[in-house]
C-alpha cells in the first residue's frame, strides 16, 4: 500500500488506513478539498447544501465504520495531504457496457481528492497506487468511478491510469442535477502468500511454529486445539501486524496474536462469506475474530488498536481436507454473481 519510496517527490508521502478518530479531520478535508475543485462552477448554495450533507463528522465515522469500505489517507510529514474513499459496490446497472473485469467484484472509487497546497508532488500516483492495490487484495476484478463531465483534468489523469469511459450517471449537488462520467478498469486477481503457521495444542497453550499443517474439512486444522464450530481457523494479515506495530512503537511478533494462519497480499476485511484459497485447500471466511484482553497483556493499548476494519484478522470453516504449506499462493475465489 506504501508508495515507491524511491521517488525523490514520494519519499515523505505515507499512506495509511483510515480510523474512527479521523472522522474530523476527514469531515475537514473532504469539504475544503470538494470547494476547492468544484465551488468556482457552482452557486455557494448548491455546494453549501451538498458538503453540509456529504462531509459532516458523523457521515464520516459512519463511513470509517462500513465494513466493506476504507479510506486511505496521503499524509506529508504528518500533514493529511489527499485521501480516497473506496466501497465494494457495482457499476450503476443501467449502464449496459460491460466493465471491464466483469463479472466478478467490484470496488468504488467514490472519492479521490489531493489538497490544493500538496498537488504536483506525486501524491495523485501514489494514491491511485494505493488504492488499486488495496483494491486487488480484496479480490476485485474491476475498479470503477464516477467523475464530473466538466472536470478535464481528472478525466485525463484517470485515462492514463488505464481507465475506460463506459457510461454516464446523474449526480445531485443540490438544487442542480449534473452528470458524471463513469469510467472503469480491469484489475488482475491478487495473488498473496502463506507467511507462517502456528498450532495451539492447548486451550491458552504456546504457538508452535511450524512450515506445514493437514486441513481436516469441517473440523479444523490436525492437532490445533480448536476444532469443528464455525472458527475451525483463524487468519491474519502481515500488512496489517506491521502496520499496529508502526502505529504503537512495538516490535511484538505476529504470533502475538494467537492466530494459526498469517497471509500478506490479500485483504480481509469486509470478507464474509468469501472463499479464501490456500494452496489446495479452501476456507470460507465466516466473520471477524476480535481481539480480547489477551492482547493488553501482550502490549497495552493492542486490542483498541486492533479493533478497526478487522485488525484482529478472520475466522473460518476448513472446506478441503489437504496440506498446507508456509510460501503456498493465496487468494480469493471469484464471487459468484448473484
């Protein structure tokens, strides 16, 4: 997710997950950086009517709270700089020109702003790198957006990104119906990898370290403590530990955390329901396994820190009896549409 630090114009450029407690500044951001790109071509009460509408606080920590949607937030030096806002959702049905990358998941782009002050630095590409790739670990097939007809600069930046024009949607800024370009791209599957596996062989036992496990369909994995139920495994993400730990300044290791499977290149959260393959073996993903106390044990302020867009990682039910292995491929199975 991190941009290519070695850009000189990027180096500073940190992007991150959105949390709860950005919803102020996020309320602040997405209204001056909405007025600056949209308020000359528009009267001040139909943009005083949307923003009032669309970036107050409590909208914001609504969204931070949608379990299939994430904003990740371009900071300088500490400094928000830009922001996108991305949601598991179709293209409008009643475009007809098929997406490209359809069928198969799809993820919003809803907003993609950089702030006035911080703009030709690079931030724009760092951020569309972050958000395709946050994108591609949720197992999306295509990415789409919606842009303002008039807004040139905008469509020609997402064209080069390797967008395609493939309809028209309305859009309501107050009193004033408008029309925004819908424009789509093709995403490949992410391909992620087994990073480690760990067997509990007792309730409130060690985790042993181990390079590869049997899978027992509809029970759990061979002499792991958990069995049958519903949380037969439990998974959680490399990009994610690394990323607690830059935020709380701790070097804990991610076996910490008490789960059997850890994956880096996919993305968890939001994932129910969804089929995770791992090597030859399958796994449906049920829900969110959150952190308990255990996690203040380890370091104090963990398990708040972990209780956000599925920190604590996922549970789920073996489908495939078979081996698993630490380095085997991972990645989710195409959703079927309905």
């Amino acid at each position: 997710m991190s941009p290519d630090t070695t850009h000189v114009k990027r180096a500073a450029c940190v992007i991150r997950r959105g949390v709860a407690g950005d919803a102020p500044m996020l309320a602040a951001l997405g209204a001056r950086t909405f007025i600056e790109t949209f308020g000359a071509d528009n009267t001040p009460e139909d943009m005083a009517t949307y923003v009032g509408h669309a970036y107050g606080v409590e909208q914001q920590r609504a969204e931070l709270a949608l379990p299939d949607a994430i904003f990740l937030i371009a900071e300088l030096d500490g400094t928000p700089a830009g922001y996108a806002y991305l949601r598991q959702a179709p293209p409008p049905a009643h475009i007809t020109d098929p997406a490209p990358g359809q069928p198969g998941l799809a993820v919003e782009i809803a907003r993609f702003y950089v702030d006035a002050p911080w703009q030709g630095r690079g931030i724009a590409q760092a951020l569309m790198d972050a958000a395709l790739g946050e994108a591609m670990r949720r197992g999306a097939t295509t990415v789409w957006l919606g842009v303002w007809e008039r807004n040139a600069r905008a469509i020609r930046f997402y064209a080069k990104r390797g967008f395609h024009d493939i309809g028209v949607q309305p859009f309501k800024l107050g009193n004033d119906l408008q029309h925004d370009r819908v424009m789509a791209l093709a995403v490949e599957r992410p391909s992620g990898r087994l990073e480690a596996i760990w067997i509990k062989r007792m309730k409130r036992g060690p985790m042993d370290p181990v390079e590869n496990a049997s899978l027992v369909a509809g029970k759990g994995i061979r002499g792991n403590a958990n069995q049958r139920g519903k949380r037969q495994v439990t998974i959680i993400e490399r990009e994610r530990w690394d990323a607690l730990m830059t935020e709380l300044g701790a070097e804990l290791p991610p076996s910490t955390r008490r789960a059997n499977l850890m994956v880096s290149g996919v993305s968890l959260a939001g994932m129910r329901g969804r089929v995770l393959r791992i090597g030859g073996c399958r796994v449906r993903i049920y829900g969110e396994t959150k952190p308990c106390e255990r996690m203040d044990e380890a370091l104090p302020g963990l398990q708040q820190a972990m209780r956000p867009n599925w920190g604590g990682g996922a549970f789920g039910e073996i489908l495939d009896d078979g081996e698993i292995n630490r380095g085997d491929p991972v990645s989710f199975e195409a959703e079927t549409p309905s």
